[in-house]
C-alpha cells in the first residue's frame, strides 16, 4: 500500500511513556490540538502519551526568551492537545531521536523546553541524564481518591507536582478517574505521584498526569516523587531509585538542581498519510 506523503514521524517512549515525534526542522508544521488527539488516540491515530515537535526554538512563538533560537525545542503536547511545560521522559526519548537523526553530534547538548533550558548528557546504551534544574516546594496539600485524602507536597518542576508518600497498596488504586486536588494552589491542573517507599533508597510510584491520566511513567513526577520520599526521611538531598510500572529510573537530588537518569528507545518510524493528516485537521 502506498500512502500519500504527510509528515514524518517516529515512535518511541522513556520507560514506557510513549510519544510520537513530529520533525519540523523549518518550522512550518501547522500542529493543531485536533492533530495531536487523534495522533495520541490508541484506536483512531498511533498511539501515545503525547506528542514532541522537533522545532529551533527561535520558531516557537512561546519559547522562554533566554532559550537561543537555533536550539532544538521540544515542543510537547499532552495527549489531549495541551501545551505542557515539560516532560522528562519528553526530553530523554527527544534526545535519542536528535542523535539518531543526526541532528546533533556531541554527546552533551541543551535541550530547550517552555521550562527553559535543559542540558542532556547521552549515555551509549541510548539512555541518557537530564538536568531538570532545580526542585521548587511550594507547598503542602494534599490529593483525595476513592474516598480517601493523601498528605503530599507540592513540587514545581517546570510543570506542577503533587507527590504523595504513602504505604497505602498502590496495586489497589484506581486511577481512572483523576485525583481530586486543591484548584487553588494548582489551577492550571496538577500531576499527581503515589509513592511507596519499598527498601532503602528506593520507591515505587504510580501516577496521574494532567492531561492524560494514568501513564506507565513520568519524568518529571518521578523527580517529584524522589523530592517527596527525601523530604518524608528529614533529608533535603541525596539519590532514589523509582520503579514505575514502565521500568526503573534514577534520580539524584542536589543542593542545587536534579538529575534524571533512564532509558530511551525509538520504536519506529514512517510518514502520515496526507489525506489522514488533512481529515483530523481542525477537527
């Protein structure tokens, strides 16, 4: 079968939080929020968590004015077509893809977000670590599910977090529905991480993310995550192991940034077929 050319893409997901990349090396992609859903939808499009526009920064409108224009942006849109500020998982898989296309050459390189700049080291198994910059609390709140309230922290990351320690049996959660939450101190929405501690050093977390609902990870909440497990042991720094129903990464925490370390992994590739492209448009 042969498909009229539309765009280019690639699949490929961070510990199972998958996402379809749009390059766009021109920036010349009209991108609609009709576009995005039906991408992300796992029955009508491809099948995702969100989408990551490969764009030079100086084409986003919106970019942060300290982000240089010829920087590679990663425009991210949640599944439902909403802009978002970051995505760690986002900045890991956005990374592989820069390398494998050969888009960049170093293994150190910036990475330019509406969160601002991230600075990406590439590892040669493919994963890489992220500089997510620094972990802000802003606050104590809490997040009500199932008839039931779980104390958390409030974290900003570029985008908001409500991580909540508990040794509540995260097997038994259903997150479906999403967390009810404080409209107040989260009114663009919140990510909101259950974390169990599970041995020293290292927890266990699920989460629901704004946008989208349940994913089998998420880069930043996993960072949030770690905030909060530090926090409930009296300590400001140090590392955690989080394991994620998509795998396992590591996040270390300093006085004055946070590092993620994980996988990424390109599925596979193609181009959209233009009359598909045009039908959802708007739509």
């Amino acid at each position: 079968m042969r498909f009229s050319e539309g765009p280019e893409f690639t699949k490929g997901h961070g510990t199972q939080n998958d996402f379809i990349v749009l390059p766009d090396p021109d920036g010349e992609l009209e991108l609609t929020d009709a576009h995005v859903r039906a991408l992300c939808d796992r029955r009508r499009g491809l099948g995702a968590d969100g989408v990551l526009r490969v764009v030079p920064a100086g084409a986003v409108p919106d970019a942060p004015d300290d982000v240089d224009p010829d920087v590679w942006f990663m425009d991210y849109r949640n599944a439902d077509g909403s802009l978002a500020e970051m995505c760690g998982n986002g900045v890991r898989v956005f990374a592989r893809y820069l390398v494998e296309a050969g888009l960049v050459e170093q293994s150190e390189f910036p990475v330019g977000t509406r969160a601002g700049i991230r600075s990406v080291r590439t590892h040669p198994d493919g994963g890489s670590t992220v500089d997510m910059g620094a972990a802000r609390i802003f606050g104590d709140s809490a997040a009500t599910h199932g008839g039931r309230e779980f104390a958390g922290v409030a974290v900003d990351l570029g985008n908001p977090h409500l991580a909540c320690v508990t040794e509540a049996d995260l097997d038994a959660l259903d997150l479906a529905e999403a967390p009810e939450h404080d409209g107040g101190l989260f009114p663009n929405g919140v990510n909101v991480e259950f974390v169990r501690p599970t041995e020293p050093q290292r927890v266990r977390m699920r989460v629901h993310e704004r946008g989208v609902g349940e994913t089998r990870s998420c880069g930043t909440g996993t960072v949030a995550a770690a905030v909060a497990a530090l926090r409930a042991d009296g300590e400001s720094t140090g590392r955690r192991i989080v394991d994620i129903p998509g795998g396992t990464v590591q996040v270390d925490v300093t006085e004055t940034t946070t590092l993620l370390t994980g996988p990424a992994v390109l599925v596979g590739g193609g181009r959209l077929d233009a009359g598909w492209w045009r039908q959802v448009e708007g739509g």
